[in-house]
C-alpha cells in the first residue's frame, strides 16, 4: 500500500482506523473531532476547565510544554550540582555551609563536603543531565511540539499514551528528587551503577537506599520513553498530511522518528539490567556477582555471576543512548541552519543516510567503553574499527552544515547563534573521539579528564546548544511571544566562550593521566599539577551557570511579557507549523489540514527568498525531494 | 559577609543585563530592518573575532600546559601508545583547523546583507563524495596503526616473564610476588580473612614462601605480567607513567604484560625532580576512598632489586608462622586430607 492510500483510508474510515483511539478522530475533512463533543473543536479550548489544559493534557502542545519546563527545572539542579563538585575540585577550602543546611550536617561537617556526598553528587548530576534532561527535556519536549505539527497532525496517534508519557516521567523525577532526602542519600556510585558498588548495600553510603530508590525511578523513566516513542514513531508514520511522504518530512521529524526508534530497541535492555541488579540487591541472585569479600562483612554469598554481564548491558542502551540524545540536536540545527541562512539544507538526503547511519552503527559500539575490562582483545579490535566508522557520517554531517553557510545570507537570530555553536562544539568534541574510539591510545585516556571534556562538548553541551537552539525558535509557535534577542545574545556568548574555558583545559588535564571522579587530587604527585588550572574551571563552570539563570529568566518573562507575536510566519520558514494559528488550540488548525507539495528546504530557489511546503510545484520545477 | 556582597553585586549586574536588553528590544522595534542588519553584522564580526581568539588562545595554552601532557612513558608500549597519540592529534588538529576556521570565516562573511538571497545550492554528490572518502581513508589508516599496536600490546606474555599479582579492595592495593620458588601459592576467596588478605591456600606448599611487600618493585628491562583481580567491588590498577591502566574485579581475573624502561633514579634525573616517585592509583569509582587508593611503585636496576628482594621475608613466615591462624590452617589441611581420603575411598 502506498502511503498516499493509508492517507486516504484514514480519512474515509476514521472510526475503523486502528491508529486513531477513543478520545479523538479526525473526520473527512481532517478536522478533529472528540467523541463526547462532536462539533468543531473550536470551541473546546473554552470548555476544558484547568486540570484538562494545564495538567492531565492530552494535547500534544501542552504535553511539549511540560517536558520542557520539567526539563528546565532538572537542569537547574543537574547543573547546580556541578557547581557544588566543582566547588570541592577547585577550592576544596572554601567551607560550604549550605550543604549541611540543605541535606545535613553529616554530609558535609563543617562545611567541607565528605567524599561520600561529592560521589552523590557526580552521579546525581550525571543521571539527571543524561536522562531527565537530555533525553526527556529535549526529545519529549520537540518530539511532542513538533512532530504533529511539522507533519500536520491534529495531535498524536495516541494522545492518552503521550499524557502518561509525561507521568511516568514526572513519576520517576519525584523518586529521584525524594532520594536526595532519605538518611542514606541519593545514589552514589556514578552514573553507568556498575556492579558490584551499586549491587552491595555495605558497599558504600550511595549504595543503600538511594540506590534502591534510583533503580525504582530509571524503571519508571524506561517505561515513560518507551511509551512517547511509539507514539512518535506511530504518529510520523501514519498521520501525515496529504502529500508530506518521507521525503518530505523536515530534518527535524527525521532525526526525533530515528531517536524514536533507538530509543525503543536499547531502553528495553537498560530495564532489564535495572531489574537484575534489583534482584541481585534484594533477593540475593547472583546475576553479576562473584567471589566477593567485603571487610568488616566476610564473603558473600553470591557466587556464579559476571560483573562485566552489567556493563554490556547498560552500555547496549548506554551508547546508543548518546545517539538518543544528540540526534533531535541534529534535527533543530539543520532545520535552523537552514532557515536562518536562507538556503537549503546542503544534501538533504545525505543528511538523513548519515542519521540512518549513525543509529545503525550505534547498536555496534558499544563495547568501546569497555576496552581496559580485559576485554578480549579480537572483540576490541571488531569495536575499535566499527567504531572509528561512525566518524564518517559525522564527518558528512559537519561538512554539510558549514556548505550550508557557505554563500548564505545569514539572519542571526539566538536560535541561530546556537546553531552554528552546536557545530564547532561537535566539531571539537568528535574529534577528541577519534582518540578515544581506538583502543591503544584509550588505555592512557580511559576514565581521565579527557573523556569527560569529550563527552560534555559533544554531546552535552552540544544538545543542550540544540535544545536552546530549538526553544529561542519554536518559543512563539509555544506561547505566540518572543524571547528577549538581546538577553538571547548575552546568553549565548556566555555559554559558548564559557563552555570551551570549563571543558578545554580538561582535556590537558586527561593527557597528563588525572582520574575523574576523584573527591581530591592531593594524594597524587602526578595529579596535583592542576590547582589553577581547576580553580579556572570552576570559576567560569559558576559564571556559565548564572548565564542560564539569564535564560530561565528570560523564558519565564517572555511567556508573559515579551513581545507579541503578529505575523503567522515570523521567521518566514518553509514547514507547516507556521501555517497554524498564532495560539493555536487542541487540534492545531482551525480549517482543513494544509496538504503539502514541496520539500522543506527550497529557501533561495528562483529568485524567491522562500516558498512554504503547502505551495504547489510550478510546471517543469525540479526538486531534491523524491 | 563578602557572600552577601558577591551575591548583592551578582543581582546588580543581573538586573543592569535585563533592563539593557529591554531597552535595546524596544529600540530595534522602532528601528525595524536596520537594527536586525546591524544585529547581524555585529554578531558576524563577533564570530570573527571569536575563531581567531579561540584558535590564538588554543595554540597559547597548549604551549603552556606542554610540559604537563603525557608525562614521560616509562614502558616500552607506552612508547607506541604516544606515537598513535601523537599521529592522530596532528591528522584532527589538521580537520579542526580546517572546519573552525571555515565556519567562522563563513559565520561573518555571509551575514546578513539587505536584499541579498542565500545562494540555491541543495546538493553536490561529487562533493559529498569527497568527504566521505578523505575521511575513510584517514580513518583507515589511523585503525590500521592502532590495531598493529593494539594486538602487541594485549598480546600473550612470553614464558619466562616475570608474574605479579595486583588484588584491589577497599581502600588500598594487595601485591603478591612468587617466592624463590618462581611459583605463585594457589589463593581462594573462601579463605579470605584480616591476616589472610588474599586467601593464600597454605596448604599449597607453593603459596608458603610468597611474598606481600607494602610497595611494587619491578626490575627495569625485565617483562612482567601482572594478574589483576579484586576482593569487593570494581577497582582499577592504573599506572600513569606507564601507560597501564586495567580493570581489577571480583571473580573475574584480568592480566596486564609490560616492561619497565626507565628506573626511578633515571626518572628523577629526566624530571629534575628529585623526590619524583611512581605511583600507582585507582581509575574505576571504588568508594569513599576511592581517590586515596595509592601504592607507591619503584623500578630498580638488577643490583637495587635483588638487595630489595634479599631483605623481603615471606607473608607466611610474617604473618601466619606462630599464630593461631596457622593452627587453623593445620586442621583446614587435616580436614581437606580426611575429604580427600573419603572420596577416594567412596570412588573405589
């Protein structure tokens, strides 16, 4: 069946259609209609009291919304954790009185933090950036106020399964903020929870309840992915408007449809190995354990187990998960590039084999981060090469962003400034991988200041260019206001500049062998080199921080007070959202659904500075869009 | 006090930051079109400035830190390890240059300019070619050289290198060498105890002249094998100057094969640090005690390591001769000897 037929079928039969479900279906004429309300929905806005709009929302906007500033309140303490540790690595004198206020005096006597608090924080801040906030904030966020719109939909396949999506997450961020306040503290044993430290209660402080209460939250955020991202692949799938076929779709419906899909294949085992390692803490299975001999306890029990089982685990959804989180960055830059240069996007279609690409090959990866396991050395050798790979349609990528502007009449706007940042960052974070990626020059790198300069530019700082990137330009199709441009340049600069001062030096750090996760430096002659050059970090990790107080800031008093948004089109682009009303309502178009006849990208084609996707082809057009 | 006055001073500037982006929001309004074109053009020269400044400042700092990157290798592979590093800093350093300078150059070159268009230009394949294949071919390259040197380095030991065993536990390192029987004692973890710290087997004979001095001491030149394991959670034997680092766990033993080049009286000479010493740390989160977890290491010339060894007793002769432990080991072997009997008698 073409898809220009399931169009149409879905359009006779609305009932019988299996995709649409009981709240809502889209009539003949592509209007939306709800089962207890079967006039235009025009009216229903006004109807809906305020738990319906502003809470249990079913639409698709609203549930965007949510993520997003749940999102923004888990990076302000993800990101003011950092301060915190970055607090003990750069002025470990400094007597922070407010730790003991705010957790207890016993996580930080004194003022001065234990090691055991600075392990919760590292882990703390590392699961809240990577999951809660770059993977829910960015992806739930545009995922949901994007796809039905770019696509033209009247909401998602399944609005009710996209409103739990938005709970479990909610769900899960509650047992993590609660975890920070049980005797024993959140979890302390990084991130990645290898076992057996995360597996032993007795192992240490983070290893108690914090860790039990960790696991319980991850399961809920695994369940809440796995329910937005079959609706986003479902949605992209079988609800776009007449005439959008795949190769049609914007760059940024492909990435969010790609990392739909990662996120659907790798998740899944990430909750199997949450539920083993609970087994292994609570029941006394012995899945990764072995042959273990805890002082002050004696041998343990668990005999028969595998640590490394653990670690293949995690790192089969771990790295793909990086993918997850830098693919909607991939997405909002190229369609922002795109816009604001006032060209098309150079190799549409090499953009989108290059994303098939790198999701293929992120399935095969990742055991690079296990090379010092004792690995055997062929399997490395397989991952080394497979690895080395991805850098090739990352490299097409980054050459095609820069042809993008190349010859461009660029309209900086702070969307855009953040676009062209995202790309020098990628650029200086996935070069570092080269080094990383091949496994002799990883036993001298792995697990020093190295790879954590890497992965915060490349894929940390970078998505979170790509998230600024994306609100600065969807932030009047959200509340049909503009942002402050001038506080938007501030901002950026700041991040930017400061950005490269807090992870660059980190790099020389990691060549010269210093460890991360290390409470303190001191022990080390090697290490200790590096006191001015931490305190520098810290310094400009603080000033970094307040430059997104600016941003929050700035969001919170836009969504009021900024200024009003007059014209559909402001950025005068190409894709269909811009065809909505200025405030649209649940259901997005007043009229009939625009049908679609051209590709996203034509910006500068025939004399003409744009023609929207809902302009038909003139006779004997040429396109780039199948 | 000075709290207060950062954070007051902090506020100040903060509210001076919003209240000049709300007055230039309502200037550009007025001004239109021009004020977004000298947005433009600013925002393009700050680009300019920026690329040039970050590659100045990159070049500045990377001569200033010099000194401090890869320390010295002390091991024959960490040679080869360098080199790779080495090579593949200048093939990205080459790419990174290339692809900064571009977009800056581009990011102020084309800003925007009244009543211009972008330039149409939506694909190129020949192109696109290009930069897939520059960068396979480099790619390649750098895969072949690291996998040449990849299998050296995790290549199998020959016979007669010498073995250590490296167990880590919280919060410091076990070392165990062979005794003048050339033979490491069996260990189990079941007989793991405060004395015991690695659950020699002294039933073994093997294990009873085992040695379990306080620092490691390697002879300079002389391969080693180290056997790496772990009595609790994950930990990880790193040893910078010799560009060893290898995951140490429980109930999964791992090795690690080098050889030592340069002693540590050698090493203080090239380092003008007379005090220098090597050391070993841990590389995988262990615990509270994690970044304490340090054994110092010292690489000897032939004589230095066997007048070193000479003054080295056996841990059995240390710790277990003459206490009760070792009459608990007595009836253990009783005990194993009686077992043994009775399964050969109940096989016959």
């Amino acid at each position: 069946m073409s898809e220009k037929d399931i169009h149409h079928e879905h359009h006779e039969h609305p009932k019988g259609a299996t995709i649409t479900d009981h709240v809502h279906y889209q009539d003949t004429e592509g209007v939306i209609r709800f089962e207890e309300d079967h006039g235009h929905h025009d009216s229903d806005r006004n109807k809906k009291n305020f738990i319906h709009t502003y809470i249990f929302s079913t639409d698709h906007k609203m549930i965007g919304k949510q993520f997003l500033i749940t999102g923004i309140f888990w990076a302000i303490i993800g990101g003011g954790l950092s301060n915190i540790f970055r607090m003990q690595l750069g002025f470990p004198d400094v007597p922070l009185h407010f730790i003991g206020a705010i957790f207890g005096d016993k996580w930080a006597p004194n003022g001065v933090m234990t090691p055991d608090f600075y392990n919760m924080l590292i882990t703390m801040h590392g699961t809240i950036l990577v999951f809660f906030v770059l993977t829910a904030g960015l992806s739930g966020t545009f995922a949901n106020l994007l796809i039905p719109l770019q696509i033209g939909a009247r909401d998602m396949a399944s609005p009710v399964l996209n409103m739990l999506s938005y709970w479990f997450f909610f769900l899960a961020g509650l047992v993590m903020f609660i975890s920070f306040f049980v005797p024993s503290g959140a979890a302390g044993v990084s991130w990645v929870f290898y076992p057996p430290l995360s597996a032993i209660r007795e192992a240490s402080v983070g290893s108690e309840t914090g860790a039990d209460l960790w696991l319980v939250s991850m399961s809920f955020f695994i369940v809440s992915s796995l329910l937005g991202g079959l609706n986003y692949i479902t949605t992209i799938l079988n609800l776009r408007a007449k005439g959008m076929s795949m190769a049609k779709l914007p760059l940024t419906i492909w990435a969010l449809l790609i990392t739909a899909i990662l996120g659907l294949l790798s998740f899944p085992v990430l909750l199997g190995a949450a539920i083993l390692l609970m087994f292994d803490r609570s029941m006394g299975t012995s899945f990764y354990l072995d042959k273990i001999y805890m002082s002050g306890i004696g041998a343990m029990p668990h005999e028969g187990g595998n640590p490394i089982l653990y670690q293949h685990l995690f790192w089969f959804l771990g790295h793909p998960e990086v993918y997850i989180v830098i693919l909607p960055a991939f997405g909002i830059v190229s369609e922002v590039l795109a816009v604001n240069s006032r060209k098309p996007i150079f190799g549409y279609r090499a953009m989108i084999l290059s994303m098939l690409a790198i999701a293929a090959l992120a399935f095969f990866v990742w055991a690079h981060h296990m090379f010092v396991t004792g690995l055997n050395p062929f399997v490395g050798s397989v991952f080394v090469f497979l690895t080395l790979l991805i850098a090739i349609p990352s490299a097409i990528k980054v050459f095609n962003w820069i042809t993008t502007m190349w010859r461009a009449n660029i309209r900086y706007t702070p969307a855009m400034m953040f676009s062209v940042g995202f790309v020098s960052l990628f650029i200086s974070g996935g070069l570092t991988g080269i080094f990383l990626g091949n496994s002799a020059i990883d036993i001298q790198l792995h697990d020093t200041y190295f790879i954590v300069a890497h992965f915060h530019i490349v894929m940390g700082v970078a998505a979170f260019f790509g998230m600024f990137a994306g609100v600065y330009h969807w932030f009047p199709k959200m509340f049909g206001r503009f942002m402050n441009r001038t506080m938007g340049f501030i901002h950026f600069w700041i991040t930017f500049v400061g950005s490269y001062c807090i992870f660059w030096p980190m790099h020389y750090q990691g060549m010269a062998g210093v460890p991360r996760r290390y409470y303190s430096h001191g022990a080390f002659e090697s290490f200790n080199k590096f006191g001015a050059l931490s305190e520098f970090i810290t310094i400009a990790a603080i000033v970094v921080f307040l430059a997104q107080l600016l941003f929050v800031f700035n969001y919170l008093y836009s969504m009021y007070r900024g200024k009003k948004m007059t014209e559909l089109n402001p950025w005068k682009a190409n894709t269909i959202e811009w065809t909505t009303p200025i405030n649209p309502g649940h259901g997005n178009w007043d009229g009939p659904i625009p049908t679609v006849h051209r590709g996203p990208y034509d910006y500068g084609k025939d004399g003409e500075d744009f023609i929207p996707q809902t302009v038909p082809m003139r006779p004997g057009e040429t396109t780039h869009h199948g | 006090m000075t709290t207060y006055l950062v954070i007051a001073a902090l506020l100040l500037i903060g509210i001076l930051v919003v209240q000049i982006s709300k007055a230039n929001e309502y200037i550009n309004i007025l001004r239109g079109d021009d004020a977004e074109l000298d947005t433009d053009k600013i925002n393009g020269v700050l680009w300019y400035i920026f690329t040039v400044v970050f590659l100045v400042g990159i070049v500045w700092s990377t001569y200033h830190y010099l000194p401090l990157f890869l320390p010295v290798s002390a091991s024959e592979h960490g040679h080869w390890i360098d080199s790779m590093f080495n090579i593949t800093l200048i093939l990205t350093g080459i790419v990174f240059v290339l692809t900064q300078v571009a977009l800056g150059y581009f990011a102020w070159k084309y800003h925007g300019k009244k009543g211009k268009l972008g330039f149409y230009y939506p694909e190129n394949n020949k192109l696109e070619m290009i930069w897939t294949i520059v960068p396979a071919i480099a790619l390649t390259i750098l895969v072949v050289v690291g996998l040449y040197y990849w299998f050296r380095i995790t290549g199998p030991a020959s016979d007669n290198a010498r073995v250590v065993e490296i167990t880590g536990k919280q919060f410091n390192w076990l070392v165990r060498y062979e005794g003048p029987d050339g033979k490491l004692g069996t260990n189990n973890w079941k007989l793991i105890d405060e004395t015991n710290s690695v659950g020699i087997d002294f039933t073994d004979s093997t294990g009873l002249d085992d040695l379990m001095p306080s620092d490691l001491h390697f002879e300079v030149n002389k391969e080693y094998l180290i056997k790496i394991g772990a009595r609790d959670v994950i930990h990880n034997v790193g040893l910078n100057h010799f560009r060893i680092k290898m995951d140490a766990m429980p109930g999964l033993p791992t090795h690690f094969k080098f050889t030592p080049t340069i002693t540590t009286d050698e090493m203080r000479k090239i380092t003008g640090n007379p005090a220098f010493d090597y050391e070993m740390c841990c590389d995988y989160l262990c615990g509270k005690g994690h970044s304490a977890m340090k054994m110092m290491v010292y690489v000897d010339t032939k004589t230095q390591h066997e007048a070193w060894l000479k003054t080295q007793k056996s841990f059995f002769e240390l710790a277990i001769k003459g206490t009760d432990e070792e009459k608990k080991i007595g009836s253990l072997a009783k005990m194993e000897g009686d077992e043994k009997k009775k399964s050969e008698h109940s096989n016959h």
